[in-house]
C-alpha cells in the first residue's frame, strides 16, 4: 500500500480510537498554526510552515505517535516529555489520553524556533 492522498483518507483507514485522538491532535496543530498547510510526509499525516514539515502523526499498533521532523526536538524537551515513552523522532502517546494542548504548543515552539535557526544559518552562508 502506498502513501495516502491526504490526511482525511488516512484516518479513514484508522481504528476508531486512534482516530478521535489523531483528529483532536490535527485540530490542536491547526489551532496552534493556523497558517500551516496539510501534506504527506514520508508516508505520514504531516503539516507544513513555511515550506518545513514541523508536526505529523501516525497511529501505531500500541497507540499513537507525534513526529516533530527532527531528530533534536525532542531530546531538548526530555524534562517535558518524562512521562511519556520516546524515541529520538517520535513521541507515542496513549489515544484515550491524548496530548495536552500546553505540550502540543511546547513541541510546536520548539521545532518552529528550529526551522528558525537553520534558516538563519542558510542565509548567512548566502
């Protein structure tokens, strides 16, 4: 199977469950980002600003998992993130649970004060 179309056709393949808690996430990134556009991104339901993929999600066999693009985020929110089990590029997180906005917002920041940095890095060396 390929990659879907977008993301309201891969949530519709979606068990019911971690589907409401994908859809609540999707609802939170648009709330936070308001300017931000959907897209497929390796495969997964992901968003855009600025031309950089900043946010995306998957559900999993256990659960279901935010993906910030980046293999530094996450390890420099460890301390906000303890609660919850991780891997260098994704954070899963219980579907009956969800995320809290207050984290979705910090996750949010953070790439974004990323893509920020390396944009200014790339036009100093222009």
């Amino acid at each position: 199977m390929g990659a879907p179309a977008s993301i309201d056709a891969y949530l519709a393949g979606v068990a019911a469950d971690r589907r409401a808690a994908l859809e609540a996430l999707r609802a939170q990134i648009h709330r936070i980002v308001p300017e931000c556009e959907e897209c497929i991104s390796y495969s997964m339901p992901a968003f855009r600003w600025n031309d950089e993929v900043f946010a995306g999600f998957l559900a999993t066999s256990k659960g279901c998992s935010y993906y910030p693009f980046s293999g530094t985020t996450l390890d420099g929110m460890a301390d906000a993130l303890a609660a919850y089990s991780r891997t260098k590029s994704a954070l899963h997180f219980d579907p009956a649970r969800g995320l809290p906005l207050t984290l979705v917002k910090k996750l949010i920041a953070a790439r974004r004060a990323e893509i920020r940095a390396a944009a200014k890095i790339t036009a100093k060396r222009r």
